[in-house]
C-alpha cells in the first residue's frame, strides 16, 4: 500500500475483491432468509445466524484484512463500518469536485453563447451568456468563496460608485444593455437587406425555374443543380409549391398544363410590373425603409448612458435604507436596529417603488388612449350597399317563403291523404297526376 | 405590455436577488435590482412615447377585381403624423389564407421618423373565388430594447371579388389555337332553312310560296313547281340554374360539386358568347341569389362573373322558387342546363321541371354524383369503406328513379365526376347546337 510493489499484492487484491463478492451475496442472503423465515423464527434471530455464519465462514476462514485495517477484522459489523466511511468520503470528494466542475461548464455555456450571440445576434443567446457567467459567482457565493461584496452597504454615493461590487454588477449590466442596442441596430437594418437578397433569390429562382420548362418542352435534357436547390427554390414558398406539384425537374412537368402555367404567368407579371414600373422594385425590397446608420449608434450611444445613469441612481436609492429611513422618521429604536443592515429590507422599497413604473405607464396609456382601434374605412355608399344587400336577402327570403307555403296549400288541396309510397313513385304520380 | 425578452430579464433579477438574499452577497442583490429596475425604468417614457394613433397604413392594390390564380401586387405605405421619432415598429400586413404569398413580404420593421412614411409591397396569387378582404393590418411597437411592446390593429381592410377560374377557358383557346382552328374551335352552327343566305336544296312549290324562289330551270327538268330553300344561321338561348345549396360544397376544396358547376358556366357562357348564342346564369339555393339574364352586351362576361363569384355554398335548393323566377323574366324558349347534385326532395324538383317544359322550355340536367367528389374509397379503411359503397348504391338508386321520373318530361340526366364535368356540359351544348333547340 506504500505505492512499491509488494509480493502480498496479488493476495490482498483477490481477498478484497472476493470480499466485496461476499458482502453482496452476503446481503442477498439476509434479504431472502429474512423475507421467507421472518414470519417463523422473527428477523433478529436469523440476522445473528447468518452474522455468525459470515464471520466463521467468511472472516476467520480467509483471515481477511481489509485495506487501511492494521488488524485482521473478525466481525462482519466492523467491516460494514469501514465500508460506510469510505463510501461518505468518496461521495464528498464528488460534491466538492461537482462544484469546480460547475464552475468550468458554466463558463464554457457563458462563453459559448456569448460567442453565439455575436453572430446571430438573438437575445436568447444574450441573456444565456449573462446568466451563465453570473451564476457562476451564485455558486461561489454559496460555497463562501470570496467575491465582491459589502459588509455594510455604502451609504456615500461615491463610495458605492467606486466599490468593486458596484463596477462588477453596472459592467454586467451594460454588457445586456449594450448587447440589447446591438439587437436592435441589427434588427432595425437586417429586415431591408434580407428582405432585397430574398427578392433576388426569388426572382432568380423564377427565372431559372422559367428556363427549365422552357427546355423540358424543347425536349432537351434538363438537370437539378445544387444551386437550384439550395439557394433557389428553398428560398421561395411559391416555386417550392409548384415543384412539389412536380412541375420542375421530372418528365411529367408538361402534364401539369396549371402550375407551369403559373410560375410562367408570374414571371411575366414580375418582368411587367418591374418595365413598367421604375419605384416597383425598391417598394418590394423596402429600401427606402432603412434608417440612417449614423443616427441609429447615435441614438444607442446616448439611449444607453442615460438608462445607466437612471439605473444606478434609482438602485442606489432603493438599497441603501437611511435616505428612506430619514424620509419616514421612524423611532430611533427601529432607526438604529441592525435589521435595517439586513438585505431583505430593501425589498420593503423595492416592490413599492418598481411597481410604480408600470402603474405611471398604465396611466399615461389610457390617458393617451392608444389602443383605440381604426375601423374600417367603409365609405357612406359601401355601408348603404351592404345594408341594401341584406335587406334585399330578407326580402327575398320572405317571397320565396311565401311562394313555398302557398304552393304547398295547393297541392294538400288536391292531393288529400297520403299513402305508404316511395317518395319518387309518389312524386312521379302526383305531377303526373296534377 | 412586456415581451418574452422583457419577462426573460425580469426571471433573471428575480434569480440573483433571491440568491443574494439566500447566500447573503449585496453583489447578487445589486445585480437583481439593476435588472429589475432597469426593466421598468423608461417604461413611463416609452408610454409616453410610443402613442401609436400617430401611425397611418394606406394599402393599394392594382385591381379590386382579379381572376382565381392570378397574381396582384399589394402597396402598403406607413406614415408617421406625430411629430415623435419610432425607434421600432413592425407592420404585418394580413391577407387571406388561402392565398400564396408568391414575391416579397407582407412583414416589415424599421424605424420610422417624425412626419415620413415608409413603403414595402408584396405579390400574392388570389387563390378560390368569393369576396376576400386584405387586412388587417398589425402595428407593432417596440421599444429599443425590446423589452416592451405596444400593439394596435388597423381594422382598414380592401376588398378584393376573386372571379372563378379562366384557366379552363385559356386551355380552350390553347387546344384551339394548336389545332390552328380558330376561336370557333368545336362549334357547330345552327342552321334552320328559311331566309337566309346559303343554297339548302329544293322542295315543292305550295301555295302561299314568294313567286321569286320558284326555281324554273329545276322545274322544267322536274316537270312540277320547285322553290329553292335556304339556310338561315339561329342563335340559341341557353339558361346555367348553378344550384348553389349546401349539399353542392361536398368534396375537396377548390374542387367541389360546386366549384366544378361554376368552372362549368365559365366555360359555357364564354362558348355561347364567342358563338353569338344568348347565355344567362341563375345562381340560387333556398332563394335566387343572383339571376343575369341572357344577353350579348360586351360585359355580360362580367356581370356573369360578378354574379358567379359571389356564390356560397348553404342552403337547401328550392327549384321551383329557381324555376319560376327564371321563366316570369324569361320569355323567349331556353335551354336550361341545370347543375344540381339533386340531393333534395323529389316532388319539388319534379314540379319544377314540369314548370320548365310547361313554359316552353328544355332542359338539361348536369349532375355532380356527390361520392365521385369526395375521397377515393381507396383510402377508407374496411369499415368506411363498406359504409361509403352503400351510401352510394343508395343515391345511385335515387339517380336512376330521378333519371326515369325526368324522363317523362324529355329532360336528359346526365352523371357526371371531376373528370367528366366539363367535358360533359361541352358535350351537351354542342349537341343542343346541332339539334337546334331552344331558337330565337
């Protein structure tokens, strides 16, 4: 055990395997016979019977000596309590391990989505970066390991501004604001240019699309290329459609005189409406629609410092109890408590005060009534029109109903009691009748 | 209103804090007010801000009128009359679902500024006709963050009538031009002899005959009184009963009992009008919804179309209401090409058409066999499978006692299914052209 060899090796090895060999089966057996003979002999009895026969059979006969034990162990309960502390110690080297193992996995999530959110430019991955890496410091903090903090929080606004704690968290949270700036930059410039590479892929598609059918009817050979697949037709619901109605692509395309007719029909639409109409293309792509760039990281920059400044200050005065202590004038037994120094009690500001923004939001919403929504615009003669129209189909109605109930009466005159009858042999001889 | 991005900040603030109070750590609590407080800090503001009646959506469309598959560009122009900056705003434009949205978008998001407009336009390929309605229109505003949102619907919507399907009638004038015959492809001139133009033949003379078509030479060789005869080319009067009832919506969409009879007037008042014949439509179900009368006037295409379009599936079919409403405007002797699934009671239907050939009139009677319209059988399972072959046997029993029962009044009952619907009423007015019934 010194970490040498030692010729007792093999020995000690293939006594302790069969020794773990033998308390297994050694618990099967007190589980069965305990099961079946309890009822009998009661469980107590066996359990010094079987102990007895482990320790004799087991213990004594392969003089055993378990790995730590200086002395060779005789009783079966001795080696049940070497087990036991093994096993705790194995299962707190783990736990202490899972901590430094979190550390590293949320790190490596932190960076990963961060990395994410560089390029796809999703709040999700934003948000997941932040938390990430901010949990790691949750952990810590629950495994008392030192990281900023305040025994007392700062009553000197200066002081709380320069404190570490205080940089940490507003480094923080301007990394989410100046990340949520750049979804919007992003957000608001994207849609135009995506919107024109669509359209380009659109019409590119059409075109190709158009050419094909053009040469299935010359008879020629006609053959998919990657490029048709991927950046062409994918990209176009309407050609997709009429490709799964094989249209494009196989030897039957000509037998669906309706959808080749279709992407033929759209594509000179387009060809059209783009020859006579010079503005028709940028109204499709939107173009006029883009911000400037200038004024967008402009507004950003400016945006930002003004909600941090606002964030820190309120924070600041929501945290720290005696600017609100001082307000209230409460008794001095209650201002100088040490419950005042206790976090919680920011919470008896916080709800109030944050609940406040939305309150004054709500308020200036029904004031401004925004949500007033614009009807139709159904002109005077639109709304006479309909309304002529129904009056029309009640009418019409009431007519048809009374022509109805006027020819039935007829016909019970002439008719008078029915029989048994197929109703198609008694029609036939009622009109014949009539 | 909070967004999902919005909420997603405010579980986070939650988290920290109750960790910091948890571990005791003022970092995590610190962290947990930023968040919070930097969530509804310029919440006030934005409200203030974001006061969306400043927003005006204009859309234009090309045509308010279009054909089924044909294609229409949608302009939708947004203006900002407030005197605010938009840092964010997201217009969708809604439009009906069963249309295909072919080129473009009809979604849009930028920044709009205080008093300029910004336009996007999409195409979309009017899909079955009806009366459809473009919008509304969905404003969204966002604030910078994303945090939160405003939403407000303008209820402006434009009306756009989609008429049925030409695409039958393009394929008539395809197949007609590729047998280079003409737009008369197919049409057999009704002819009647009387005082028209072109040689018919001779018979004897009887008294009463104009002197000038004696034919003398004819005459000498025959040894009695000949006149000559001539052709006079007629034109006929042809009426569409669309049956228009519930029954008539059975079957796939776009390919109903229904949608098949309307393609089937399409195709039958364009025939009849390319051929000089006087063609009116009757669409009616418990009540006439629409009757156009037969006529030749240049836009009676249209006024068809018009009428066509609008029909509805719903209702049960009244005939002799149908019937007697047609006859009273109708004065002159008519062909009647009923389009009915005759899925209704016996005695009225019967009665009408007695009203029909009462009034002078013939008729025809093109019926959609409602099983032939619905799902294969193929696809039923065992049990469907026998329920729907007995349902059948049964409406093809009630066919063949309809069929007899018309029978009596000379009026053909024609079987027809998806395949055979339009070849069939092609079929029929060309025979009722060549028998030369129904002349005015």
């Amino acid at each position: 055990m010194s970490g040498r060899w030692d010729w007792g090796i093999p020995y000690e090895y293939i006594v302790t395997v069969f020794r773990l060999l033998s308390l297994i089966m050694f618990f099967l057996a007190i589980m069965i016979v305990n099961g079946v003979a309890s009822p009998l002999l009661g469980g107590q009895v066996l359990n010094n019977l079987v102990g007895g026969l482990y320790n004799t059979l087991i213990l004594r006969f392969w003089y055993m000596q378990p790995y730590g034990v200086s002395g060779p162990m005789m009783n079966v309960n001795e080696v049940f309590t070497s087990f036991m502390n093994d096993f705790i110690g194995i299962l707190m080297t783990l736990w202490n391990q899972t901590f430094t193992f979190l550390y590293f996995l949320c790190a490596a999530v932190g960076i990963a989505l961060f990395l994410q959110s560089l390029v796809r430019m999703d709040h999700k991955f934003v948000i997941g970066a932040f938390i990430s890496i901010q949990l790691i410091l949750v952990i810590a903090a629950f495994r008392d390991v030192a990281i900023p903090n305040y025994e007392v929080f700062p009553t000197d606004f200066y002081e709380f501004l320069v404190s570490k704690a205080q940089i940490l968290a507003l480094v923080s949270f301007a990394y989410l604001e100046s990340s949520y700036q750049m979804i919007y930059s992003h957000s608001v410039g994207k849609p135009i240019e995506e919107r024109e590479e669509t359209l380009k892929k659109q019409l590119l598609a059409l075109r190709m699309a158009t050419r094909k059918q053009d040469r299935m009817e010359r008879g020629e050979k006609v053959s998919t290329t990657a490029m048709s697949r991927s950046s062409g037709a994918t990209a176009f619901s309407f050609l997709r459609e009429a490709i799964e109605r094989k249209v494009v692509g196989t030897k039957d395309a000509l037998e669906n005189m309706d959808a080749v007719a279709d992407v033929r029909r759209l594509q000179h639409f387009v060809d059209e409406l783009l020859r006579n109409d010079p503005a028709a293309k940028d109204e499709l792509t939107a173009k006029a629609a883009a911000p400037s760039e200038s004024y967008v990281i402009r507004s950003a920059v400016t945006g930002s410092a003004i909600r941090l400044m606002a964030v820190v200050g309120v924070s600041f005065l929501l945290m720290n109890p005696w600017v609100f202590v001082a307000l209230l004038n409460l008794p001095t037994g209650i201002a100088n408590s040490v419950e005042l120094l206790q976090p919680e009690f920011m919470l008896l500001f916080l709800v109030p005060v944050v609940a406040l923004f939305p309150f004054a939001a709500m308020l200036i919403g029904s004031i401004v009534k925004r949500e007033v929504e614009i009807e139709g615009n159904l002109t005077k003669e639109q709304k006479q029109e309909l309304k002529r129209e129904k009056r029309e189909m009640k009418q019409k109605k009431k007519k048809a109903e009374k022509a109805r109930r006027e020819r039935t009466h007829v016909r019970r005159k002439r008719r008078g009691e029915s029989e048994e009858k197929d109703e198609w042999d008694r029609a036939i001889e009622d009109v014949a009748r009539e | 209103m909070i967004t999902q991005r919005g909420f997603t900040v405010l579980f986070a603030g939650i988290l920290f804090l109750t960790s910091g109070f948890s571990f005791f750590n003022f970092y995590l609590i610190l962290l947990g007010v930023y968040l919070i407080v930097g969530l509804v800090v310029t919440l006030p503001l934005f409200a203030v801000t974001a006061n969306l009646s400043g927003i005006e959506v204009d859309r234009k469309i090309d045509k308010t009128k279009v054909f089924s598959g044909d294609f229409l560009r949608v302009r939708v122009t947004i203006r900002n009359t407030s005197r605010r900056n938009f840092d964010f705003i997201e217009v969708w434009d809604q439009y009906p679902e069963t249309w295909i949205l072919a080129i473009g978008e009809n979604f849009m998001a930028s920044r709009i500024e205080a008093g300029s407009s910004i336009a996007f336009s999409y195409i979309l390929q009017a899909r079955m006709r009806g009366r459809y309605y473009l919008g509304p229109t969905e404003v969204i505003m966002r604030d910078r963050l994303g945090l939160h949102y405003y939403k407000r619907t303008v209820k402006a919507r434009t009306e756009i009538l989609v008429y049925p399907t030409w695409k039958d009638v393009r394929r008539l004038e395809t197949i007609g031009k590729q047998r280079q015959l003409g737009l008369m492809f197919g049409s057999h001139k009704t002819k009647v002899v009387g005082m028209g133009t072109e040689f018919a033949g001779f018979r004897e003379y009887v008294p009463g005959d104009p002197f000038k078509l004696i034919d003398w030479k004819t005459t000498a060789k025959r040894g009695e009184m000949m006149v000559k005869q001539y052709e006079e080319e007629k034109n006929v009067q042809f009426i569409c009963m669309v049956d228009s009832s519930g029954s008539m919506g059975n079957g796939y969409p776009e390919n109903t009992k229904l949608e098949y009879g309307i393609r089937a007037a399409v195709l039958l008042t364009y025939m009849g009008l390319e051929r000089k014949d006087l063609v009116g439509v009757c669409v009616f179900s418990d009540v006439v919804h629409n009757y156009v009368p037969p006529n030749t006037k240049p836009d009676h295409m249209y006024e068809v179309l018009d009428a066509l379009a609008m029909a509805e599936p719903m209702g049960w079919s009244d005939y002799e209401t149908a019937v007697s409403h047609v006859t009273s405007q109708t004065r002159k002797r008519s062909l009647f090409f009923f389009l009915t699934d005759l899925e209704e009671s016996p005695g009225p239907l019967l009665n009408a058409m007695k009203a029909v050939v009462a009034n002078g009139h013939r008729a025809v009677v093109i019926s959609p066999f409602g099983p032939w319209f619905e799902a294969p059988v193929g696809q039923f399972g065992p049990v469907e499978r026998v329920l729907s072959e007995a349902v059948s046997e049964e409406l093809w029993e009630r066919r063949v006692k309809i069929s007899r029962a018309l029978s009596r009044f000379g009026i053909e009952v024609v079987n027809v299914g998806p395949e055979d619907f339009l070849p069939a009423i092609i079929h029929q007015y060309n025979a009722a052209k060549q028998r030369g019934v129904a002349l005015h």
